[in-house]
C-alpha cells in the first residue's frame, strides 16, 4: 500500500495531476509527463503530503511546458517533494532512448535518479557510491577548463535540482554551491544568467494566459530575450519560445474572436508587428552541443 505511483503523458499527465491534488492520500509518489498545474482543476487540494515524491518532466518548447513550472510551487506548497526537468529540444514527447547519438532523446539522468531515490528510500545505502559517482561526474565538468564557462556553469546550477542533491554530503554541497557562486561572478557567464533571468521572467508571465494581444506580446518577449542573448543557452530558449507562440498567435483561423472587427484588430496587429520569425533548426543545433557537452552519464 505504501509503493503505489500514479504516473500519465500529455491526458494522463492531467490525470496524474488530479489525484495528486485531491484523491489517494497513501500515494507514494507521482510522475506527470507533458502536463503540470492550470489554475482551473481542483479547487480545494488536499496538503501535508509528508513529502512524497513528484517528478515533473515536460519538453521546453512544448505548450504545456509554463504549467510544468507552474506545478513546481503548486506541489511543494502541498507537501511533496518536487523534481522538475525540462527536456532539452523536446515539445509535446519524452526522451525515451538509452543510447544513440541524439542527446535530446536519451532517457533524462534526473528521472532515471528520482527511481533510484525512491527504490531506495527506506534504505539508501546502496546508493552511496553512485551519488559519489555523479558528484565527481559534475564536479569534472563544472571544473573542466576546455569547455566554455557558460556551459560549466548550467551543469552546476542543474546539479542542485538533481534528486541525488539529497544525498550528498554537507561538504559536497557547500562545494556545490561555491562553484554557482564562483560561476555567477565570472564575466564570460553573465550573459547566460541576464538570459536565464529573462527567459524565466516571461514564462511566469506567461502562465496567466490570456487573449491575441497578450500572447502576440509575449511572443514579442521571448524573441526580444534571444535577440539580446543570441549566444547563451536561454536566449536560444528564448528564440524557440517565440516560434512556438508565434505559430499559435499566427493561425487566426483557430481563433475565437466575439466580432469580426476583433479579428480584424489581430490581423492589423500582426501586419504593424509581425512576430519575426527564427532559423529553429540553428537554435535547436545551439542547444544540443551544449547538452552534449554537459551530459552527466546515468551510473547504471
């Protein structure tokens, strides 16, 4: 009764969400894929959870991917302990494959870890040597002096969201942090951290929703993030976010307008401000030499 997870993609991630809210209080933990927390599902939540296990995996350039973060605070305010992982290069799937060249479908080391935590839990003596294993594995790329700051830098900050972060050692975790803060006074990073705090900026903002002009504006955003930081990792975020809700804002024809003088006020808009659009597939390729440059490799 105490080993009973609820886990769903896309419809079942919803689901999943659902009862972690509101029903089967013995859970154990709960997996939600390609989903996260809208402001219109349970109304009264149950809290004090006693800090089960929740897992939250959504692609970053999917739709659903503002909600995955609104779920962070959501689930946390409820009791649970939260593991958060945007997949790289991914909209609406999940990266599935243990091998292969492309790093943007190999099994995510943070899900595969949340299952080690929990095989172990009541016991986690065996997982001793592999988070001492995962430890070195980062501390050697955030100290690996061929690879661009920048980079160095993601796969430290990353670390400190990994669920092996909970077993490391007081000493490992003071190193830890040492090196974000080292990291974030170097100059070479500091167009990576202005990116990152934009980028995050917006998708709180986005998570309100809301009608053309709204989201017509925060496509303008997104873009406006990557124009300023063309060469970090969170402006290209930046760049592939704008795409996304540039399509949708673009595609008047699925739009529900009260009047025809509103979609003819949206499609004004769009000829005055057309949302530019992006070369997807360089953005896309920026990402993925910096993901394989920090792939932290799963100890089993």
């Amino acid at each position: 009764r105490d080993r009973l997870y609820v886990g769903g993609f896309s419809k079942g991630g919803w689901i999943a969400s659902t009862l972690a809210e509101a029903y089967l209080p013995d859970l154990a933990g709960v997996i939600l894929l390609g989903a996260g927390k809208t402001p219109f599902t349970v109304k009264t939540p149950m809290s004090r959870r006693g800090g089960r296990a929740l897992y939250i995996g959504v692609g970053q350039l999917e739709i659903n991917f503002p909600y995955g973060m609104r779920a962070i605070k959501h689930f946390s305010g409820l009791g649970f302990k939260v593991t958060f992982d945007g997949y790289p290069g991914l909209g609406h799937s999940i990266p599935i494959r243990k091998d292969g060249h492309d790093v943007f479908q190999q099994r995510s080391v943070h899900f595969l870890q949340w299952w080690d935590v929990e095989r172990y839990r009541d016991s986690p003596l065996p997982l001793k040597q592999p988070v001492e294993d995962w430890f070195q594995s980062v501390r050697d790329v955030a100290e690996n002096a061929g690879l661009p700051a920048q980079n160095r830098f993601l796969a430290i900050y990353r670390a400190r969201r990994a669920p092996f972060h909970a077993y490391l050692t007081a000493e490992q975790r003071k190193t830890i942090e040492a090196l974000v803060a080292d990291f974030a006074k170097n100059l070479q990073c500091r167009g990576e951290i202005d990116s990152q705090r934009q980028f995050f900026e917006v998708v709180n903002r986005e998570l309100g929703g809301g009608d053309f002009e709204r989201l017509h504006r925060l496509a303008m955003d997104y873009h406006r993030v990557w124009m300023e930081n063309p060469n970090t990792y969170h402006g290209a975020l930046g760049g592939l976010s704008s795409a996304r809700l540039g399509g949708q804002v673009r595609d008047i024809g699925n739009w529900r307008f009260s009047t025809i003088n509103q979609k003819d006020e949206a499609l004004a808009r769009l000829q005055k401000n057309p949302i530019p659009k992006v070369a997807r597939e360089n953005l896309l390729s920026q990402i993925r030499d910096i993901e394989e440059s920090i792939r932290i490799a799963h100890w089993r």
